[in-house]
C-alpha cells in the first residue's frame, strides 16, 4: 500500500487493477503542470493500470509532496 501526503493533485478512478506506479516522464509532467501548478518539491506519479473502462491500460495521475509505502505483510 502506498500513502500519499500533500496530494494537490488526483486524477484516476477509485478502482483499477494490476497498477504500476512510476514517476512521470518529462513530457507527462508538463502536461499535469497545464491542469495544475506543480512546484518543484512536488512529486507527479504516473499509475499505468487497468480500470472498468476498458481491457487497455490507462495512464493516471497523482502530484503529492511525498509518498509512504507500507511493508508487506508477511504470510
């Protein structure tokens, strides 16, 4: 699980499955910057994964200050 602090920013659904979470590329970053002023201690998360709107993968966003991830619980 990942919490993310400080979020100005939040464009994906509320459910969406097989997430790869990554940083923003140069160009994804500008595009954000377009909807959002994104400072330049802000982080912009790209999240590759599949929603209920369709079998492709989509590209969504989140611009936060940080990002905890959570241990995984051992079996």
């Amino acid at each position: 699980m990942v919490s993310f602090h400080g979020v100005c920013y939040l464009a994906c659904p509320t459910e969406f499955s097989h997430p790869t979470f990554r940083l923003a590329s140069a160009a994804e970053r500008l595009s954000v910057s377009a909807l959002v002023a994104v400072d330049e201690d802000e982080t912009v998360v790209a999240i590759d994964a599949n929603s209920s709107a369709g079998m492709d993968s989509l590209t969504f966003f989140i611009v936060a200050t940080s990002a905890t991830l959570a241990p995984v619980p051992q079996d």
